[in-house]
C-alpha cells in the first residue's frame, strides 16, 4: 500500500464531499473521513493505529496545520522553522534539527499559511508577503512569502509553555538568583518602570510573563502587542490590544502607536508594550513619563548600552528631537534596564540589572546592581556562572514610598 498516494486520494474525496458553500463543524469533518476510511478497501485490513494516523492526518490537513500540527503540539518544541517546502527544522532544548518531511507542493504550504493568518484577522499577499501573525495558543508566527524570499515561503513559529513559566521555575533553572528575584519583585510592586532587553531568542516576553506575575491583582493593566502572545494570568481588570493591518475591505492600519495613545485614555495603572521596534519608543516612554509608573516593555539589543542607543534611533525615526532632549526622556521614563541572553550552552540567563541614573555631562550613567559572571565549563559543557550583587539603588523613593526599603 502506497500510504501517500491513498492519503492524497481520501484528501481528495473528502473535499469532495464537502460544500464549502456552509461552515462545517469538526465533529462532522471527521465523520465524513471516518466513513471514507471504512469505504475504502486498501484500509480493510489494516491495523487500528494506522486508521487513526490517517485519520488524523486527513483531519489536519484540512482545518489545522497540516503536517505542522503534531509539531505544534508537542511541548518539547519552541520554535519550527519552514523553509520552503522541503526544509522543515525543529528547536528542542536550544538545538536545531532538520525533520524528514516536505510538504507536497508550495500551493498546499500557502494553504497552511492562510489558514494561519486568517485565524488572527491579518493578510498575507503578494502585496503584503510579510506578515507577522499567531497561532490560538499564543504562539508567535511570522511569515514571508515567495518570491520575496528566494527559497519559497517561509514559517517561523515560535511556540510558548502551555503553562507559563514562573519565578520559582527560572531560579531552579539557574536563569535568576534567589535575591535577584526578590529584589525585582519589590521593584514591581513599587512602581518601578522596567525595560527588558536582549537578543532573539533570549527569552524576552517569557521574563516580562513572570515580572506580571509580581503586579497586584486589583489594578488595571493594558498590553499593547503586535501580536497577542503575553499570558497575563489572575488580572481581572485587563484589556489586551493587538494591532491591525490594513486589508482590501478598506480597514485601516492600527499601529503601537496608535493603540498606546488610545490606552491613554482608558484609566490604566500600567500599561505592558510587548515590545517596541520603531517611532512607538516615544509614545512609551511617554506613558513612563506622564503618571503611569510600574509600565514595562522590552527590545533587541545585544547590550544594556546598546538598547539605550536603540531606543534613541528607534525615537529619531518618528521624532525630530535634540539627541540631548531624548536622552532626558529615556532617563527619565525608564528606572531599571534588565539584560538577558543566551549563552553558548543555549541556556538563557539574567545577564545584568542595571539602575538608569540621571545623565552625567550628557552621557548615561548606568548603575550595575547585578551582573552574571561566568566561572567556566562544567564535564557536559554547560556554562557555570552566578548572578553577583554589585551594588545598591540609588533612586529609592519609590522602595520608601511603598514600604519596602
């Protein structure tokens, strides 16, 4: 028996059967497959378990991601990359490995990337071929179609825990000391503004999950996110804001930007920007700047200096300020800078927690409070390391204000 071959054919028949003129629920998707299955004579004799994995292949072929799908649910995966239709990699544990799998044709992985983007109101054309877009469980998905990319159309998806990570998980895995940890939380809890930097991969948005954690549950918190990915968990009082691309029904495009002055006016104790890439730098730090302190956000950068030279880049491509004025701005709205990274072993880690000092002739002034060094290689060639107390904060107001100097 030619398996592929016999699940081309049923794929085939069940289209058929299906009027697309209707909405047709699972339950009777998986009817029509299952009576296809028992009407075909190939599949007599064969044994349960490979009915069921046709079974369900047919099913996610057409309602769910395909040949992605099993991948998509296995918690052991964080990220899937498509390279075309024949370059399928998986991360398992900060490793990449190549799957022995293809796609059947290009027309059946743009399939997979419509049903992708349709799921979360976006479009994805020869038009607009870059999209970034996510999955029902949060999971972050970002697309580039062929031509634009030389290969075919790519996938990358980066998958996120079921169950969010905690403070207490971070600790075990040596990301984070114990007194790190609880010196954060007292600047959650204090009103603190928080900006999270660090490289792809580094674990950016899961460290802003677990500082949310820390906020009290009666205050109201708006995130702000190009794509909904933050697990927010036991705030009763929060409104989540994704942005919108415009598409061919005359939908105009809705921005960070656009989406943080609204937030404005919606009475928030902080607002959580999932993250800033360009001109909306400006609008949060106008947030951190106008009464709405404990706001947090984060951005690439390989370094906490880095970042704050980003942020002013990031400023100067929608404003035309004085580098001096921008500077104030940033030091002013911004109160702790925490650094991640990835280490060669691939374990992420808190690399710095820096204190933004007022300016000193102009330039930054950057208080190290902790910095992770790193002590060498244990026999399995994991990176041995600790995260140090290099010193106190300076800018205590809000620690005496809340009761916890």
């Amino acid at each position: 028996m030619d398996y592929a071959k016999l699940k081309h054919t049923l794929r085939g028949k069940v289209q058929e059967k299906l009027d697309y003129g209707r909405d047709w629920e699972d339950e009777e998707i998986q009817e029509v497959i299952d009576n296809l299955i028992l009407e075909e004579e190939e599949m007599m004799l064969c044994p349960v378990e490979l009915r069921r994995k046709l079974r369900k292949e047919l099913f996610d072929s057409l309602r769910r991601l395909d040949l992605l799908q099993i991948f998509v649910e296995d918690p052991s995966i964080t990220e899937i990359m498509i390279n075309g239709i024949h370059n399928i990699f998986v991360e398992r544990t900060g490793r990449i490995s190549k799957l022995d799998l293809s796609f059947e044709s290009e027309e059946k992985l743009n399939d997979v990337i419509q049903r992708i983007v349709a799921g979360c109101n976006r479009v994805v054309n020869e038009a607009n071929p870059v999209v970034d877009a996510r999955l029902e469980d949060g999971s972050r998905v970002n697309v580039v179609l062929s031509p634009i990319s030389l290969g075919g159309s790519v996938i990358t998806i980066r998958r996120f825990p079921e169950n969010p990570i905690t403070m207490e998980q971070l600790i075990s895995m040596k990301s984070i000391t114990k007194e790190a940890a609880d010196f954060l939380q007292k600047l959650v809890l204090s009103h603190y503004n928080i900006f999270i930097s660090g490289g792809t991969g580094s674990g950016k948005t899961t460290f802003l999950n677990v500082l949310s954690a820390f906020i009290p549950k009666e205050e109201r918190i708006i995130t702000i996110e190009d794509s909904a990915e933050l697990q927010l968990l036991d705030i009763p009082n929060l409104v989540r804001l994704e942005t919108r691309n415009n598409n061919v029904e005359g939908c105009r495009e809705i921005t960070i930007r656009d989406l943080i002055k609204a937030s404005l006016r919606m009475r928030p104790d902080r607002i959580i920007v999932g993250e800033v890439r360009g001109a909306e730098a400006f609008d949060m730090l106008q947030c951190m700047n106008t009464g709405h302190d404990g706001s947090m956000s984060t951005g690439h950068a390989n370094s906490a200096e880095d970042m704050l030279s980003r942020l002013e880049s990031m400023i100067l491509m929608g404003m035309d300020l004085p580098l001096p004025a921008i500077r104030r701005q940033i030091t002013s709205g911004i109160d702790i800078l925490v650094h991640l990274g990835r280490l060669r072993d691939k374990t992420r880690h808190v690399l710095e927690i820096d204190e933004i000092c007022p300016l000193v002739e102009g330039e930054y002034c950057l208080n190290p409070l902790f910095v992770f060094e790193e002590t060498g290689e244990n026999r399995e060639g994991q990176v041995e390391g600790m995260l140090l107390r290099k010193g106190d904060l300076i800018g205590d107001r809000k620690l005496k204000e809340a009761g916890l100097c």
